[in-house]
C-alpha cells in the first residue's frame, strides 16, 4: 500500500481533493507496482535512483492500493461523510482508501507562528506525522494541496531510499535563507545553503525518519527560535543532513513560479540547485506542479514548456472531481481578482520602457482608476500575463502598505531584470 498524506483546514479541502484526482486520474491501473520495480524510468535512471527489490518486499508493501491521509484541525462531520463518498467514487478506478486525523492544534502551541503557519500551528502536523500513521509504512509521501500530479507516483514509492531520511526537491527561492534561535543564553544564527530544499514534497524513509529523531528534533528546536521565515520547512533543513537526502529532479516538485523564471546553481550561487540543463529536462517534463499563484484565485498566470496556461491544466481535474467538482466550477465565474493584478503589472511594464517611466509608478499606487483600467485586460499577452501577476502583486502589497514609490522601483527594477536574463522559455530555447 502507498502511503500519501496531505495537511487541510476544512477551506482546503476541495483543493485537497482536487489533487487527490490527479493522483488517482494518472495511476495506470494497467501496470503494477511491479512493473515500477523492474522496468527503468527515463526521469528516475536506475544509476542515480535505484529501485526496490520487489522479491524482497512483504506482503503489504508488495500490494496495490493508496491510502490517503488529511492531517487537519478541524472537519465537520459531513464534510467528513462527503470525502469518504469522493474516495468511494474514485476507489471504482484505483483502489484507495481515506483517513481522516483531527489534530488539537494546541499541541503545536509552543512552535512559533511564522510563513505558512501564520493563523494556525497545521503546516507544522507533517513533522510528527509518525503519530498519526500508525504502523509506521516502508515509506511515505506528503504533499502541499497547492499541487497537481501529473505522473503515476509508483514511480516515487518504487525507489530505494536506502539509509537515507527523505527524497528531497530544491527550493528555488533559497537565497539568504537563515534561522535565529537561542540555545543556552547564547544567540545564534543559522544560515541555510545551496542544498535548501522545499518541504512541499517529502518521500520519507519511516525507519530513518523516526531514527534520527527528526520530530523530537524539530520540536526542540522550535520553541528555542526567535526569527523563523519558513515555519516547517525551515526547521526541516535544519534538522535534517543533507547527506541524509536523496535529491529528486526538480520535476517532482515543479515550483510554477519558475515558468516566469529561474535562476540556476550554474548561474547564481545559493538559487536553485539544479543546472539549466537538469532544470530544463523538468520544464519540458513536470511531474508534480506546485502552484504559486492559485488556480482557485488566478484563472490565468504562466504557461507551460508547449504554451498552455498551466492553472487550466489544474481546472481540467478539478471538472474530473467527484463531489467537490460541481461546486468548484461554479465558484469558478466569479474568480476575477486577479485580473487587477495583471492589469496593474502591464501598465508598470509600459511605463517602465525608460528610467524615466519608473516614476510614473506611483500613478498605480492609487486605486482611483482601477475601474477604467480593468476594461483592458484583453491587452494583455498570454506570454505575459504571469510577469504581469507578478508585478501586479508588488503594486497591491505596496498600496496595501501604504509603501511608497522608492519602496516599489527597485522591486519592479529587479524582476524584469531577472526575466530579461532568465526567463525560462527564452532560456529553453537557448539550450
């Protein structure tokens, strides 16, 4: 049985149960576990990623079947009754099963409040996720519910993770990423490198993780923190070696941000710690999206290696999703928030052609012509509606902040600089 689990307040669960379908939808019920045991993968060659001996195997791990977790801090009853009718409906295709862990968020209460975790300790329940999946499998996935799987995930659950912890993706936003704690009256500083990796995809080895103490280790250290940007993530790379680490290719992880682009270990130090060629073979061949910008709050942002806008990739399953799809569709007529957003970013980019321009930013700063300019969306080019997001963003952040116009030039200065250098699909093309 293949073991994957999920963290979801009761709001996320429609998203949870999209990624679910994904899941299921891209499981060959024509091949077996077998088949991923024997057979070499392009993406995971067998000399950098060896596999598990089936032969070997008991019984249990040797038999076909998910078995879902939600790890939440609270989910109605008939919400409840509504996940297992979902489950039940797409076990007719692949067998899976659900099981729901309701957690008093109280016991995280001494784990600081911090990225993800800024309403709720619930990013932080992965880290002891040994308490809740009981007995302890040969291995486990967790995933965010902001991804959509795009591959057969057998693939994963075949490998042989040997005495390593966790099969690990690199984060691509890891510049100057550090941790400050105090330990016996002494302030401390930990800065984080090259090898920062994204805790929205973990393959955990059971026996090892619980071996080295991982959770006993991260909850030590968390009411000892007095700066935490990352919440789980951060204390994961901390507590984690990195010599205990199987890195995966970027594919399995595939941050969507990176569409607009990347920088890689071969041209920055401390960004993404995969080459541009590695990171290209990704690109071309996402495994598992990881959505930045929400396809349940942007219906259009970046687009794929063939051009199409990779949030109706996500929209596609949500249509396929039993129980949860109808209601997801109708919500989906009334998402237009992000429209303001991409319209704000494409003025910032015709005012920003010359030096000058910059300073005609501060006429995006106030909201009276929001209206007028919301008229104009289908300007926009879908090649660059996602930049566009993006700039959009540090205009609303500025006007939510009341940041002024020296606050946002060498914001927006610096991201079309990054795009006009390595912007990913002119990089692609290059290589």
């Amino acid at each position: 049985m293949f073991h994957i689990f999920f963290s979801a307040d009761k709001n996320y669960i429609p998203y949870t149960a999209v990624l679910i379908t994904s899941i299921i939808k891209n499981t060959n019920p024509q091949k077996s576990f077998k088949d991923f045991c024997t057979t070499p993968s392009d993406s995971l060659p067998s000399l950098d990623y060896p596999r598990l001996q089936y032969d070997n195997l008991d019984e249990l791990d040797k038999s076909e079947g998910y078995v879902f977790h939600i790890l939440s801090n609270s989910i109605p009853k008939d919400l409840q009754t509504k996940l297992q009718s979902f489950i039940q409906e797409l076990s007719t295709f692949y067998p899976c099963t659900l099981q729901i862990h309701i957690i008093n968020d109280t016991d995280f209460a001494h784990f600081p409040i911090s990225g993800a975790a800024h309403s709720s300790h619930l990013p932080y329940y992965r880290l002891k996720w040994q308490d809740y999946i009981k007995p302890a499998p040969q291995k486990c996935l967790y995933l965010d519910s902001d991804m959509l799987v795009l591959c057969d995930l057998r693939e994963l659950f075949a490998l042989d993770l040997k005495d390593n912890i966790a099969g690990i993706i690199g984060d691509c936003g890891s510049k100057n990423r550090k941790i400050k704690y105090q330990e016996n009256n002494h302030k401390k500083t930990f800065y984080f490198d090259e090898n920062y990796f994204n805790s929205g995809f973990l393959l955990i080895n059971s026996k090892q993780y619980i071996k080295e103490q991982i959770w006993e280790k991260c909850e030590n250290l968390a009411p000892k923190c007095t700066y935490i940007k990352a919440a789980d993530q951060d204390l994961l790379n901390f507590t984690i070696p990195i010599n205990k680490c199987l890195k995966l290719p970027f594919a399995y992880n595939f941050q969507c941000i990176t569409l607009l682009y990347v920088l890689c270990k071969d041209e920055c130090k401390n960004r993404l710690n995969y080459t541009r060629e590695a990171f290209n073979k990704s690109f071309k061949n996402p495994k598992i999206l990881h959505y930045g910008e929400k396809p349940w709050r942007y219906l259009q942002s970046y687009q794929d290696y063939k051009g199409n806008n990779i949030n109706d990739i996500w929209w596609k399953y949500a249509k396929q999703t039993p129980i949860f799809g109808e209601n997801l569709l109708k919500q989906k007529s009334q998402i237009n928030d992000y429209k303001l957003f991409a319209i704000l970013g494409y003025y910032a980019l015709l005012y920003t052609t010359n030096f000058l321009g910059y300073f005609n930013l501060s006429k995006l700063l106030k909201s009276d012509n929001d209206s007028k300019l919301l008229q104009e969306v289908s300007k926009i080019p879908d090649s660059q509606f996602g930049l566009c997001c993006v700039l959009g963003e540090v205009i609303l952040y500025a006007r939510k902040h009341n940041k002024n116009l020296l606050n946002i030039i060498p914001k927006i200065y610096k991201i079309k600089k990054h795009y006009k250098k390595y912007a990913t699909h002119k990089q692609s093309i290059k290589s």
